[in-house]
C-alpha cells in the first residue's frame, strides 16, 4: 500500500513497449473494476497499472499488471492524466515506446502492437486503432458487433479521408451531441518524447484526451472554447500545449488499422462530456490557484472553494456508471 508519501511499486517485468493503464473509482462502481478484468485478460502486452484511492481503499491486486503503482492521499477529481505522468518513471529501463490504455475497450487486430510499435518508428505519437465501436450493456467480447451503439475514429484518422482538422476535433452543442470522432481510449507514444513534454493533467472532470488532441493538431484554441476556460487557465493550458505541438515536429499524429471495443459503464449521457466543462467553469476554476500536489503525487484541493469540491466530487457520484 501506499504511504502517502509516494507511489507504492510492487511487480516487476522488461520489454520495449510497454502499456499504462489507470484506475480511480471514487464511485466504487462494479462495472469498473469488471471491465477492467475483460481488458486485462485480453492484452497481449507488459501492463504497469496505477491505481489511485484518496481514502487508501484499493481494488487491484498484485496480480493485476505486470507492475502495480499505489497513489494514495489527494482528493477526488479526475487524476488520469497526472497518474500516467507518475507512472512513467516506473517503468523499466528497457521500455523506449509506451501506450496509455484506458481500462474498458479490447482491441480487436491480434498484432497492434506490432503495427503500432513499427509506426512509432516514424511518428513520436499515435492512436493505436482506426475505429472505434461504443456497445451496449449485457455485450462482451466475442459478441455480434452489429450490436454497437455509435462508431468513431481517431482525428487523424479523419484527416487521412480528408477532413480539415479543426473539422475532425470539433464538437458543438448538447451534453452528449454524437460526434465523429474519439479523443481518446488508447494513445501511444515513444517514451522519451512523453517523457519530454509529458500530459496536461490539469482537466479535473476529464476531458484531458482532448486537450491534447488539439495540442496536436496545433488548435488548442478549440480547447478553450470548448472546455470555456477564463483566461488564466488557458494559459496555464498554453504553457504545455505549443512546446507539446512543437516537440511533434512535422511529423503529427498518426494512426493504424484496427478496431477497439468500447465497454458498457453507464449512460454516456450520465458523464456530461460537454456540459460538465461549462459548470466546472462556472465555480471560477484555475489550477494555478485550486490544485496542488498531495505527498503521494495525486492531486488535491489547494483552495477554500467548497461547492467547487462539491461540484466536482458529485460529478462522479452522479455519472451512475453500474446503470444498465
């Protein structure tokens, strides 16, 4: 268990290319931890898992990944991002290429892998899958695909078919609008680029994936909008986002052939992907000010603004993930 005073480390393992997954469940949902089982027995690749609890009270066992970091301390908000920036440094020396996996989808294409690692030979950062198929509840892998309830894709994806990029990442309208593509589920990148530049961990109801997405694509303006972040906060997003887009090069985003598998964990409409970014703004939020780094490395509260905790602590009491 952690101390409180850093990451626990236990599990060990080698190889060139390695996959993070992480794991917070405030909520204590069910299909959390279950999906995170289906995606586990189904990847065929060295897994660190890094798990964050604020109140000590882990899930995954020591079995669970090939290596398992322990956060514990911090306060309940989204801790994806900056639990994969903790993460790096524990992986072995051996690992030069590295993808964040989040833990409900299952990858259709035996050798992604393979494919993705050859592409991270050319380009420093990938989304590892051309399509993305989002299934109802009751399905599991092995089931009819026909089943699926929305297909996206990566940006680049869109962009290779002959989208212009501010099309492919855009998104408008309603707390849950359709939209053509997916920011996130699975990224891969080469260690030493991530570990460069690393991910803006500053979206404390998610929405991080996206972020650097139009980092990327050298858009973050669409970031701001989106997300309504007041002028501070867009700068503290800035001061990652052009050397992010810089450190890219020429080379962009890119992506491979392939299908994932999205898992069931509640209505999408429970989670507000659009709407929670304008009611988190509405508490006047800025990471200069409200976070700061627990012991352990986690993020916790740094301000005196109880209904934005509040907000924020709902936000994932509300999103009812165990929902059929």
């Amino acid at each position: 268990m952690s101390s409180g005073t850093g990451p626990a480390i236990s599990g060990n393992g080698r190889g060139d290319f390695w996959a993070i997954t992480t794991h917070f469940n405030p909520g204590r949902y069910a299909s959390r931890l279950r999906n995170y089982r289906r995606f586990r027995s189904r990847l065929a690749m060295p897994l660190l898992a890094i798990e964050h609890a604020a109140g000590g009270r882990f899930e995954l066992a020591d079995d669970d990944a090939d290596i398992v970091v322990r956060v514990g301390g911090g306060d309940v908000m989204w801790q994806k991002e900056r639990l994969v920036n903790l993460a790096l440094p524990a992986l072995p020396a051996s690992c030069t290429k590295v993808a964040w996996l989040d833990s409900d989808i299952v990858f259709d294409r035996p050798d992604w892998t393979h494919a993705a690692s050859r592409l991270l030979n050319q380009r420093p950062l990938i989304q590892p899958f051309s399509h993305a198929f989002y299934m109802p509840h009751g399905w599991a892998p092995g089931d009819a695909v026909k089943a699926a309830l929305d297909l996206r894709h990566p940006a680049a994806w869109l962009v290779a078919q002959g989208a212009a990029p501010e099309h492919a990442v855009a998104i408008t309208g309603g707390a849950s609008e359709p939209m053509q593509y997916t920011p996130g589920l699975a990224w891969a990148a080469r260690r030493d680029f991530l570990a460069a530049h690393s991910l803006y961990d500053a979206c404390i109801v998610g929405g991080g994936d996206g972020a650097m997405l139009r980092a990327a694509f050298g858009l973050p303006h669409l970031t701001r909008d989106f997300q309504k972040m007041q002028p501070g906060r867009y700068q503290h997003y800035l001061a990652w986002a052009e050397p992010f887009r810089q450190g890219l090069g020429g080379d962009g985003v890119g992506f491979i052939d392939g299908a994932v598998y999205h898992l069931w964990h509640g209505r999408p409409a429970q989670r507000r992907y659009i709407d929670r970014h304008a009611a988190l703004a509405a508490h006047g939020y800025d990471p200069h000010t409200d976070i700061g780094l627990s012991p352990g490395g986690a993020w916790a509260w740094t301000s005196d603004k109880p209904a934005l905790h509040a907000f924020v602590r709902n936000y994932f009491a509300d999103r009812r993930e165990d929902d059929g």
